[in-house]
C-alpha cells in the first residue's frame, strides 16, 4: 500500500467524498467551511483535511476506515477537538465522533462499569453515574467538552488522577479496528475475542491466530526492554504504554491501546471502571514563596492521600484579574499555590484531614475551603488555566507545544528551578501551573512565531529540544497526558532507546501496516516546526475600523486568541454565556472556537476560505448573536462580537447591505421619527398589512410582533419636570430603547437615585451609542455617532461626575467598543475618561456612601442579566446588592436568544428560541407567580413578553417600587 503522505494524487476530492457515500456513510462534507473547521485542534498547528466523517454508528468507522485503506487516504479521528499537542488533526479525511456517536448506553451498578460510545462526554458519563453514587475517576480540565474516546487516545489524567488513575487504569474493555481492518473485543486483563472486520462476512480469529498473537510473539522476545524504559513512573505517558503487555501484567492490550493517539485502532466504543466518590469534599489552599517552594512541599503531602493536589503561581491569577468583569477568588498569602483536595466518609474527617494538611505544609499561609461554591471558584482558576495562561504578563501571546512535560515527583521543585532558567536563557516567558502530585507542569510560552525570516521555528525547535533534554535528564516524560502528536513525537529519542523507538514501529506495523491512522503521530513523526498555524500567519493591521489595542492593532493576532480549548462547547451552566447557538445547533461553526477557526483560515495562505466576503466566514458567523459572552468567558479573551462586526463592516463598505442593516442597523433615526407621531406609527404596525410590509421592510421574522412606541419618551417628560435642588450629581444617560420603548425604567432610575441622594442630569437627545451601527458592521457611522457622545458625556466625567447606563448593552458600548472606536491619542483620552466614569446603577448604589437599598426581604428573583452586563460590565455588584437587601436570587446564565436584532431577524426565530428554551424560559415555568423575574435589557424583557407572556422588570423598578413613601 502506497504511504498516505501523498493521499493518493490522481484521487480527487469529489472521488473521495462519494466513494465515502457510497460505502453507506451519511454525513461527510468536504465543502470549504468543514476543512477550515477541522484544520486545526488545540494545538499550534493546521492541516486541511479532504473531508469530514461524523458517523452515525460505529459501523460507520469501518466504513470509513475500508473507504481510506483501499484509496490510500490518511484517517484521523477526532473527539472535541481539544488535543494540545496537534493529535486530531490529517490531511486525510478527520472523523468527528463528537457529533453522533455521544451516548452513554449502558450503566451496570454492580460491577460498577459504563458502556460508552467514542464521542461521548467525560461530564455527560459523569452525570449518567452520578444518580447510582459512581462517577468515571480522570477528570481533566476539559471535563465538561473532551470525549471519552479523546481521553482513551491520550491517555488523559486530570486533576483527579492523582486519586483515581489515569484513563488507562479504568479503561475495562475496548472494542475497536485496527488499521489493517481487524475487529477487536478487548477485555482487561486478557484479550478475548478478534473478530475479523475486512468484509461483512466477518471471520473470527483466537488471540493467538491473528495480530494479538503476533503481538504477543513481539513482546515475548523484547522483555527485558519493556522492564526497564517503559512504566517507569506514573505519568511516563509518551510513546506506547507497552509495559501494559508485560506477562505479569496479563499481557493487557486493552490498557496498551490506551494513549496510543489513533496511530493503531478506532475505538468504537468503550468500557470503563467507575468508582464510588466520597460523600465529603474539602480543599486546603497552601501559600508558598513561588512555585518551586511549592513543588518542594509535594512530596510530604502525599501521605495525607488527597485526591489531587494541583499547582498554580501568580502569574496566572494575575492573568485572571486582568480578564474583564472576572470575580477572583481571596487565596492565602504568597506568589505560588497549592491547592489540595481530600476526601472522606464525614465533614469532620475531613476538618481534620486538613488540619493535618496545614501542619505538614511548611507554607506561609493557608485556607480552608468547606463552601462548595468557594472551592469551585478556585478549580475554575485550575480549569481555565490552559486559556489563561495563554497570555504573558506583559499581554503577548503563549502558545502550547510544551506543555504538560512531567517528573517523578520527588524531582520536580528541582525541575521547575531548571525549567525557570532554561526560559530565561533562551530568552522566553511561560506561565506554568499544573498536576503537582503526579510531578506534571502545564505551560504556555511566548515563541516568536511570525518573527523574523522563518517565522520563529527556529527559536521554537531550539527551545523545545533543550526542554526535551531538560526533562530526560530528570527521568521525566515529554508529555505527562495529552500525548505526544505532532508537537512532541519528533523529541522522543530523548526519552527513548534507538531500541524501544524500533519496537514501536514494529508496534505499528502490526496494527496499521499501511501508516493510514494518524499519520505523522509517534512513529515517522511530522517535523515539529512544520505546519505551525500561527507562524505562517500573516499580520492584518491595515484598514481596519476596529483598533484591536489588546493585540497591538493586528486583526490576525485578534483571531489567533482562539488557542482551540473549546471552552465554548462546553454546558457553562449558571452564569455562562458563551457560546449561546452551540447547545442549539451542536454544529462546529457555531462555536466560538469554530468560528475563529474560520476566520484564521480567512488569513491563512492557499486555504478554502478566501476574503471577508466569502461564503464560509458569513455562513460561520450568521448565528453568532454579537452576545460578547465569549470576550468574558473565553479564557483566552477571544471577542467573537467585535470580530464579526469587522467582518461586516469590510463587507459591506459602500456596497448594497442587507434589508435590516437599514431598518433595525438604524433604529434610533427611525425611533426618532416615529416619536413625532407614535399613536398613527404603532396603528400602522398593530395592522395585519402594515404589520407585514413592516416586518418586511426590517427583514424581521413574520413569527415576531412589533414592539410598541411610548406615546411620550423619557426625554419629553424629563423637559416638563422640576429640577430637584442639592444632591451630588449624576448624570443618566439615556439609550435610544430606554427613551422610545421604557421610558417607564428610566423615571424609575430617576426615582432611585433621587431617593439616594443624587441630583440627575440628563443629556441631550443625541446622546447614542451607536449600539445597532456596530452589531450590523456600520462601523463608520457608529464611529461618527459614538465620537459625538463621548464628546457630550467628557466635561461631565472630567469634573468627576458618575455617567449611569440604563440599558446594559448601551452602557457597555461606552466601557467597551467606545475604547476601540474613538479611543486612544486621536480622541484625546475622552473615550478613557468616559469609561472609567460610566456606572451600572447597582455599581452606583453599592458604592453610595450611606445608601441602603429598600427591603427585599422574601422576593423570589430570577435573574437573566444581559449578555453584555455579564461580559463588559460583570453582574456580581448587582448580585449582592439584591442578596443584600434580602432578595432569594437565582442567577440564569446561557443568553436570552433575542440578542438586539439579531433574534427577530428571519432565519434565527428557530434557534433564538431554542436558546431560550437553554435556561430562560424553563425557569420561568418554573418560578412562582409572585415570583420577579429581573431583566435589565431590553432584548430580555421584549424576548419573556412575547415567548413567555411575562412581564420582565427592570432593577430600578424592581427597587423603585419599594423605596419609603411608594403605593
């Protein structure tokens, strides 16, 4: 069989994708937007696919599996997607398991096992367990998107591995083909059935008649060398896991399989060992001079037996504090972490586990966390760390490609010492954290990629084959859980015997003699500086509308913030926004990540998507809601909003937009006008034809109805109203939605204020943000109206007067894209001043010398705080102003699914109510009727009015009508 690197150059693309049909395969797509979706993984690197499988049973896989080894075509299969080390990515076709072949079909109590499909998900599996009092032990930080079948190809860890195993010590049985087509039923600790799967008369075969037995002759005649190179320590992960055939070990292929990186089989399914969690949990959190100090401590700690015991430095804290709107947890006093876990029958074995914990410490400071809902606030620091340490401290971008290298333990504050020093020699930074139990660091460094003449592979390759020999000399592992892939095969023999690295290829020629399965992977590795994504990626600094001052005002450096963890795949539950059409449609091109993907590729040289106007950017981006949830929850910072706002704008320049651009891209000018006449514009709208051309002429869904006019605006009562004397002032900027729609909310505002002690000022009516210019990319007109209001609110912040917002996403506007689009030298520091003046009322309130907000005490709220208020502004004043008051809050996350205008627009009615149907409206149905249902934006309230009946309040109403004196 002919070597799948050259993938076959008399097949054609179309030859491929039908010979896949017709071998019964359903969904396979080989369209431009499917390869730069899948042309890269959670790694630095890209590799076009030829086509994308998401089979719909696991006959599928073999399907697919026949289709590639008679045409020579390279097969790479695919969970999340999340892989750091480029294990997910070919050049063949790349096989989503991801999509449809996510069930958990079988849950056995007694024996304590699950049955599972590849593409499940590891917290899907974990809730499957969880009503029988089981749970499935690796839990890596990707929990709640990675795939089990992800898991099993990397051998995954995770925090918990340090009390639960590694995937491979609670893998049970596999089913799965190998590469030569030979269908195996693997159960640990023997192998007992091979069945043979080339046609579909399918023969079986002992262990000892076919490749198990060849297996077993090869490990026969090289024991000595599986005894002493492999199964040194407990993360030794790179390479095969071939200490698993050893005689002793009851020669275990199940278990070798496991971490071999889709080089040798597809697993079709799984069984897995699950284990009985503790009733109690606790965390003790260590304070340490640095991180070192730290790793030091380590050793002695694992005595107490904890089920984890992770690392962290300050580095990555202080990169969380930079995040906008982020709550940061207190810890105890230091500049590096130890967070340990421990576990047990009572709450008060574990009081006194970690009494004991501290005794033994030696740190400078310590915490004891009992709160469930503190202890998760630290693991999110853990789990987000991958995305936060993707940035400096200085704000340049850290890659990965060394990442999660590990030691035995005993060596590993000596390992993070030399580790600090070979940085500093080559003159890089890095932010490290990791699984110091199990002796692994995870790291990402600033490599130069895009300097110089080679782009800075050079520089990487130097750094990375030092590290490789930094880690070797330790007796270390190159890769301690995510597997070696494209970033690391390449470093083997500093880890391997010329001896051991010819016995995996003997390995893989057994189980995929044609070199079809991942390719590039472990055996005949890939070069470790080629196809390096972001290296090749050219800068885009030019014409731009939007200055993109985080990335130094580089478009393509904005794009590359997406480092491919995946997080906005992930179920966020309360509290999360991102990515709100991903749990609606569970298509790639619907995630933040997918969409970045395609815009990479939109930059990237000799890819499938060629210009801001093509086809595969505005198909990716149709069914982002410009939610900015991403800018808060991404831990990277990736701002899909603004992106897609760019791309519209350069787009549509001076060319023929679409419909709505005119109508709802403008709906202040024409709020204007239709406050002229509101009465004869709402008759019009309320009617069956005006209704319909109005509908028409806004490109709004014929499902929607048409928000009413008020009869009289905010601004036309505040003119006729007496001035209130004395009183610090504030001044209330009024939105355009606020002023024509609710004028209701900002009298009641006025009122709050009032009754705060606060004299308000109104600005005049050209006061807009210019809020729907920017969702709909006319980003020039939003620049010339936003310009004149920050113009109109500066003397009032330069004399030190509070600006407060009424509309979350308004207000936004002037913490947020006012920076980026008037903002700087060019407009004089105004945009600066009126940002860090501009206040949400709670913030206001909150640090209103003597204010004490109206009694809430037994109102039900359930809170849905806009999109932008959880994301620019943050939502924790707000939280504790109501909680303090007495309120019992429930706090939604996910969106509304109206998002401006975006949700009313045809073609988005389906989904925008799906994403309600995410959170909103079933808690709606199940609130009380006397419950509150608190929902600043205007987006909210108008999306409960007319999906759920229910009338959505404002806070200021919600205080306003309870302050002293009110009926």
């Amino acid at each position: 069989m002919s070597s799948p690197s050259g993938t076959g150059p008399d097949l054609s693309d179309a030859d491929l994708l039908a010979a896949l049909r017709r071998a019964g395969v359903a969904d396979v797509d080989g369209s431009g937007l499917a390869r730069a979706l899948y042309s890269s993984d959670g790694s630095l690197y890209r590799v076009l696919p030829r086509a994308v499988v998401r089979p719909r049973h696991p006959d599928e896989l073999d399907a697919v599996l026949a289709v590639c080894r008679e045409l020579a075509v390279p097969l790479t299969a695919r969970g999340a997607g999340t892989s750091i080390a480029g294990n997910a990515v070919g050049p063949g076709v790349v096989v989503d398991t991801s999509r449809h072949l996510a069930r958990v079909r079988n849950i056995d109590p007694e024996a304590r096992t699950a049955t599972v499909d590849p593409g499940v998900v590891q917290a899907a599996l974990q809730a499957a367990a969880q009503p029988h009092g089981l749970r499935f032990g690796p839990d890596p930080s990707t929990h709640n998107r990675c795939t089990v079948g992800g898991m099993i190809g990397n051998n995954a860890c995770g925090s918990r591995a340090l009390g639960y195993g590694r995937t491979s010590d609670n893998v049970v049985g596999l089913d799965v083909t190998t590469g030569a087509g030979d269908r195996l039923t693997l159960t640990s600790p023997t192998a007992s059935v091979a069945t043979r799967a080339q046609d579909p008369a399918a023969t079986v075969a002992t262990g000892a008649a076919g490749v198990l037995g060849e297996l077993q002759r090869l490990v026969a005649g090289e024991l000595a060398l599986l005894r002493t190179e492999f199964g040194r320590f407990g993360r030794q992960v790179s390479g095969y896991s071939l200490e698993h055939l050893l005689p002793e070990r009851g020669f275990d292929v199940a278990k070798a399989l496991v971490g071999s990186e889709g080089t040798l089989v597809l697993v079709r399914g799984a069984t897995v060992r699950l284990v009985a969690d503790a009733p109690h949990r606790g965390l003790v959190v260590l304070g340490y001079p640095s991180m070192a100090d730290a790793a030091d401590a380590t050793p002695t700690l694992l005595r107490h037996r904890p089920t984890a015991c992770e690392g962290l430095d300050q580095r990555i804290v202080q990169r969380l504090r930079d995040v906008p709107a982020a709550v940061v947890p207190d810890l105890p006093r230091g500049e590096g972490w130890l967070i340990v876990e421990l576990t047990g029958a009572s709450a008060a074995e574990v009081a006194d586990a970690a009494q004991k914990v501290v005794a033994d410490a030696g740190a400078l400071d310590t915490l004891v966390v009992t709160d469930p809902a503190d202890a998760a606030a630290i693991w999110r620091i853990r789990e987000d760390g991958a995305g936060l340490a993707a940035r400096t401290s200085d704000g340049r971008p850290a890659h990965a490609g060394w990442e999660d290298a590990a030691v035995p333990v005993e060596h590993l504050g000596a390992y993070l010492r030399g580790f600090e020093a070979l940085l500093t020699e080559h003159g890089l930074q890095g932010v490290p954290y990791g699984h110091f139990g199990d002796g692994c660091v995870h790291v990402r460094i600033d490599f130069p990629f895009g300097r110089g003449e080679d782009r800075g592979r050079g520089a990487y390759r130097a750094f990375v084959t030092d590290a490789a020999a930094l880690v070797a000399r330790f007796g270390g592992s190159i890769s301690g859980e995510h597997g070696d892939g494209r970033a690391r095969s390449e470093l083997l023999p500093h880890m391997y015997s010329p001896e051991a690295l010819g016995l995996f290829e003997r390995v893989k020629g057994l189980f995929d003699p044609g070199d079809l399965l991942n390719p590039g992977v472990l055996v005949h590795p890939a070069r470790i500086d080629d196809d390096i994504r972001v290296a090749a990626a050219p800068r885009l600094t030019e014409g731009l509308a939007l200055a993109y001052r985080h990335d130094g005002g580089d478009f393509s450096a904005a794009v590359h913030r997406c480092t491919g963890v995946g997080k906005c795949r992930a179920d966020l539950g309360s509290g999360g926004v991102m990515c709100p059409s991903w749990p609606a449609t569970r298509e790639e091109k619907d995630t933040t990540r997918g969409r970045a993907r395609v815009l990479q590729e939109m930059l990237a040289p000799g890819g499938p998507v060629r210009d801001w106007r093509s086809p595969e950017v505005h198909a990716a981006l149709d069914l982002c809601l410009s939610c900015k949830g991403c800018s808060r929850d991404c831990p990277t910072g990736v701002d899909m909003a603004a992106y897609k706002a760019e791309v519209l704008h350069q787009s549509y320049r001076r060319r023929l937009r679409p419909r709505s651009h005119y109508t709802l891209g403008r709906l202040p000018r024409w709020a204007d006008l239709a406050a002229r006449a509101p009465r004869l514009v709402n008759a019009v709208m309320a009617s069956r034809l005006g209704g319909r051309l109005a509908r028409w002429g806004a490109g709004v869904d014929r499902r929607r109805s048409l928000p009413a006019f008020a009869e009289q605006t905010f601004r036309q009562r505040w003119h006729g109203r007496a001035p209130v004397e004395g009183g610090r002032p504030v001044a209330l900027w009024v939105d355009s939605f606020t002023d024509h729609f609710a004028p209701e909310v900002a009298e009641a505002t006025v009122a709050v204020l009032e009754a705060a002690g606060y004299r308000v000022l109104v600005p005049p009516a050209e006061a807009c943000c210019g809020l729907t210019w920017i969702t709909t990319g006319q980003l020039d007109a939003a620049r010339r109206t936003l310009g004149r209001t920050v113009e109109l609110l500066a003397p009032l912040a330069e004399a030190g007067i509070p600006v407060v917002g009424v509309e979350p996403s308004c207000t936004a506007v002037l913490r947020g894209e006012a920076l980026e689009l008037v903002g700087g030298p060019a407009g004089g520091g105004n945009a600066e001043r009126v940002a860090a003046a501009t206040r949400t009322l709670a913030e206001l309130l909150r640090e209103t010398p003597g204010f004490t907000p109206p009694s809430l005490a037994g109102v039900e709220v359930v809170a849905q705080p806009h999109c932008h208020h959880h994301a620019v502004l943050g939502w924790a004043a707000d939280e504790r102003l109501l909680r303090g008051a007495g309120a019992a809050v429930r706090r939604l996350g996910g969106c509304c699914g109206l998002a401006g205008n975006w949700g009313v627009e045809r073609g988005h009615h389906e989904v925008s109510v799906a994403i309600a149907e995410q959170q909103l409206l079933p808690a709606v149905r199940e609130a009380g009727p006397d419950a509150v249902v608190l929902a600043d934006g205007f987006s909210c309230r108008t999306q409960l009015d007319q999906l759920a009946g229910r009338r959505g309040v404002h806070l200021a109403e919600l205080l306003a009508e309870r302050l002293p004196g009110t009926s």
